[in-house]
C-alpha cells in the first residue's frame, strides 16, 4: 500500500470511528434511525413491488410512509385517549391481584403450618406488589417524558422513511466512493450481503411473529380465554426473542390464569395453546422461514442474546443475531481469502 | 410548433402532459445534446454509445444502467485487483490503461508476465460478475492515472430487481463478451494445437 492509499484509508477510517461515536453519543438520533430502517426493510419487497416497471414512485413511497407512520401515530392517540382510565383500572387490577395472591398465599401457609408445622414469617406479597406500584408511578411520572420522545419520533420516522426510500442509494453511492480502492470490492460486497442478510432476518421474524401471534389469538378466543388480542400480540413481539422469547410470552397468561376467579379461565388450555403455537413455529415457522437465513449453533445464539441485552436492551436482543451472523459471514470470507493467499 | 403553443393545445383539449420535470432525465439529455460535444468532457452517455457490446442498449437503458456504476480512481501502478482474489466486479476503463499480469507473486513483489494492455473503452473482469466463488485468473494494474466504471454483483441484482429488462439486456451482452472471449481463446487453442503438431512433426 503506497502513501496515498494508506492516507485514504486512515481519512475512512476515521470518518467511520466518527460515525459510530456519533450513533453512541446522540442515541435519540440513532434509535428512530434504525427503527426507520428496520420499517424500511420490511416495506422493501413490497416497495419494489410497486415501484419495477412503474411511473409512479413517489406515490409508492409516500403510500408507504403513510401507512408506517398510522402504525406509529394510533398507538400513541389510542394511549392518550384512554391515559387516565387506564391508570384507574391499573390501580384496582393491582389491588384486587394483591388480595387474591394474598389470600392465596395465605392459605398456603396455613396448609404448610398443618402439615409440617413450620410457620412462615415473610410477607413477598406485599413487597413485590409494592415495587410494582412504585413501578406504575415512575411510569405516571415519566410520562411526559416518553411522550415527548414519542412525538419526535412521530416526526423523525417519515423523515427517515422518506431519505432510505427515496436518497438512500445515491448517497450510499457517493459515500462508497470514500471507500479505499484496496479494499472496496470486498467490503461492498460484504456491507450489500449483511444488508440483503438483516433485511431477510426483520422479514422472516416479522412474519414468524404475526403467525405465532395469531395462533395463540385464535387458540385463546376458542377457549374462551380473557384478552386473547392483548395476549397474541404479547406472543408475537416476544417470540422475536429466540429460545427466551416464547417463555416471556406466556409468563402474562400464566399470571392471568392464576389470579382469575372466573371458573371458564382453563390454565390447562392456555398452555395446550401456547405449546401448540410453539410446536407449530418450531416444527414449521422457523425451519422454513428463519433457520436458513441465520444458520447459527443454539449456543451462539444464546449468548449472542445475553450480550445483546447488555449492549442495547430488548432492541440490543433483537438486532444482535444478524449481526453475528453477518461476522460468521466475514470471518468465512477473511479465511477463505487467507486460505487462496497463503 | 413551439413547446409552449403544444402544451397549450394540449391543455385546451383536455390530453394528458408532462405534470413534473424530471431534472435527472432533462440532465441526460444536455449531456446527450450534440451541444455537449463543445466541451472536451466526456459524458458516461458518450462513452457507453461507444462500446460496441453495449450498442443495443437505448438512451434510456444507457442512462439507467449509468446510475448502477461506481467511478473508481486509481493511480498509476495502482493494484485494481490480484490474480486469485475473490472476484465481484467488472469494469470498463473510462480513461487510462490497464495492464494485465498473469504468474503475479505477491510474496516476491513481482507483478508477472504481462499479457495484454487494455486502453480506453475497453473491459475486463466480467467473469466476476457472473461466476458464483469467482477467483481472478490474472491481476489488473493501472499502467497510468485511470478511472474505471465497475460493476458489482450487488448491482446487478439490485438492476434484476428494480429494471428487469434492462438486467436481462446487460447480462445477454455480458454473455455475448464471455462467448467472444470464449471463440478467441479456442482460435488460440487451436492455433496452438497445429503449432505443437508442427514441432512434433519436426523431431
């Protein structure tokens, strides 16, 4: 590498460390950022669906940031317009679940005191329904704050949505030119395979989720089980999660079933549903869908999690496998190239 | 007619018309315009017009195909690419030269034998392209300041994708330089064949 080519290459470089501290520092950029991008590659296929052969692009785009940006504004109206009998219903939910487990466990340490004649002295009810209400305040309490980055985000989205949809490739164009000549081929390639490889990943999980969901909503509406939609929806988000996921989203239904009083609520049917949709998305889902895509060992995948989680929270969970996955692909490359040279 | 009196017909009768400008289209168009060929500048539209493989495409296939290209400048006795490197580009010389080595070894910093210097608008690295694990069977060097236009295969899928048409134009053209190359290299198989037949004879 001649001087020249080892100054290009040093600007790059540096260019890109700038680009990473500036995602780290100004996270309130970087999150609708990549949440943007994250809708844009969902929306990609049925975007070049409607744009290949078309006239009417601008239209494609601007009918696809409207529809991502209802999915983003009706939670938010729908949030506001019940705020206050929400908080309501919550503080009676947690109070009359507080009884219920009280007496429950009440009546578990009479039986434990008959039979083996050990009392028990702590009171966890209390305690964990007591984090929980101070829970539910801190969430009143920062309320306003969550709600202003609500609306920022509300606006930056469909800026966003409309930069990757419509300046995203000449700019990525013009920036690959910065790209040092040594190493351009290689790294376009490679930057075009994790795109093409993280888009089919959101796809695959996304569509995995939505089938998942709506088992276990129809599963439970049969049964007759309460908050069937609440429920599935829970299902379906947390089953982006592998291996942890589908154990997250039965813990609400469980709880559900325990503190109901209703004598229709079957704990037994709940889990039949849940397991059903498990089985169906292991046998089925994911074989078809995902497990081509990523093609990762069960390990790596659970402490790419855990490492996730610690780096980024639930988005750092969710993220973290494509991007393992798109390492696997690097070192494969670096050690098929070392292999020819060496 | 002048552009205006035929909108305004247009418009009095009710028939459709042109309801925005497209600035890149209008772009092309100068660059296109024989008025473009008073600057010295060369425009992509020019240089592709040119390239006799590429003669079936229409302005407007040149035009699209342009936006799928990346402008790579390199230095002379720039590296463009070394024998046995994985390969995923093609590319054709905008300006410049580019010579061809074959029996490159890095280790001893010897560039090889040379086979073949390509000028300007010429092309060179389409197996790359199509070829699914392609590894280079010779190594590029710029032989003086060049610019390259490439083309990758991220590009031509994204062209696959989005242009149809024109994707499936560019790949029979870049099937038709692999079956060139192919008719050369038996010419020279065969020539060779006779020559080895000869010394044969001869001993």
């Amino acid at each position: 590498m001649n001087r020249n080519q080892k100054i290009k290459l040093s600007l790059f470089l540096f260019l890109l460390t700038v680009a990473v501290i500036f995602a780290i520092v100004f996270p309130r950029l970087t999150m609708p950022f990549g949440f943007s991008y994250i809708i844009y590659l969902i929306s990609k296929p049925l975007t070049i669906r409607l744009t290949t052969g078309s006239k009417k692009q601008r239209l494609s785009y601007f009918l696809m940031i409207l529809v991502a940006s209802l999915f983003l504004v009706i939670p938010v109206v729908a949030t506001l317009y019940n705020v206050d009998t929400d908080f309501v219903s919550f503080k009676t939910e947690i109070s009359q679940a507080q009884k219920v487990l009280q007496d429950k466990f009440f009546a578990f340490k009479i039986k434990v005191f008959e039979e083996y004649g050990f009392k028990i002295n702590i009171d966890p009810i209390s305690f964990i329904m007591t984090k929980l209400e101070g829970l539910g305040s801190d969430l009143l309490g920062q309320f306003p704050n969550y709600l202003s980055v609500l609306f920022e985000w509300m606006l930056l989205v469909p800026l966003f949505l409309y930069f990757f949809f419509v300046e995203s490739q000449d700019l990525s164009r013009d920036l690959l030119e910065a790209v040092p000549n040594p190493i351009f081929e290689k790294s376009y390639v490679l930057f075009s395979q994790f795109n093409t490889k993280f888009g089919e990943y959101i796809i695959a999980k996304f569509i995995e989720a939505t089938i998942l969901g709506t088992i276990v909503t129809l599963g439970l509406l049969v049964i007759g089980f309460p908050y069937a939609f609440i429920l599935g929806l829970l299902a379906g988000i947390t089953n982006i999660l592998p291996y942890i996921g589908p154990i997250l989203g039965v813990v609400p239904a469980i709880l559900i079933a325990f503190l109901s009083k209703d004598p229709n609520v079957s704990m037994v049917g709940m889990l039949v549903v849940f397991s059903l949709a498990n089985l169906i998305d292991m046998i089925l889902v994911f074989p078809l869908l995902v497990s081509k895509i990523v093609n990762l060992h069960p390990v790596i995948v659970v402490v790419s999690i855990i490492i996730g989680s610690q780096l980024a929270g639930i988005v750092g969970m969710i993220v973290i496998i494509p991007f393992i996955a798109f390492f696997k692909l690097l070192f494969k490359e670096i050690y098929k190239d070392l292999s020819v040279h060496l | 007619m002048s552009y205006e009196k035929e909108m305004a017909e247009k418009l009095a009768k009710g028939e459709s018309h042109a309801d925005k400008l497209d600035i890149s289209l209008l772009k092309y168009l100068w660059d296109a315009s024989p008025v473009s060929y008073l600057t010295s500048k060369e425009t992509y539209h020019d240089f592709f017009k040119k390239i006799s493989v590429l003669s079936s495409f229409t302005d407007n296939e040149v035009r699209l195909f342009t936006k799928f290209l990346h402008r790579r400048e390199f230095q002379a006795n720039e590296v463009v690419f070394r024998q046995g490197d994985t390969g995923y580009g093609f590319y054709f010389i905008f300006a410049g030269a580019v010579n061809i080595y074959t029996n490159h070894n890095r280790e001893a910093n010897d560039q090889g034998d040379l086979v073949i210097k390509l000028e300007k608008r010429q092309y060179f690295g389409e197996m790359g392209l199509l070829e699914e694990f392609n590894r280079r069977t010779a190594t590029a060097v710029a032989a003086e300041n060049t610019i390259l236009l490439g083309i990758f295969k991220p590009d031509l899928e994204q062209m696959l994708e989005l242009h149809p048409v024109l994707g499936a134009k560019f790949l029979r053209e870049t099937a038709l330089i692999m079956a060139n190359r192919m008719g050369q290299l038996t010419k020279e198989i065969v020539g060779l064949k006779k020559k080895i037949k000869e010394i044969e004879q001869r001993i």
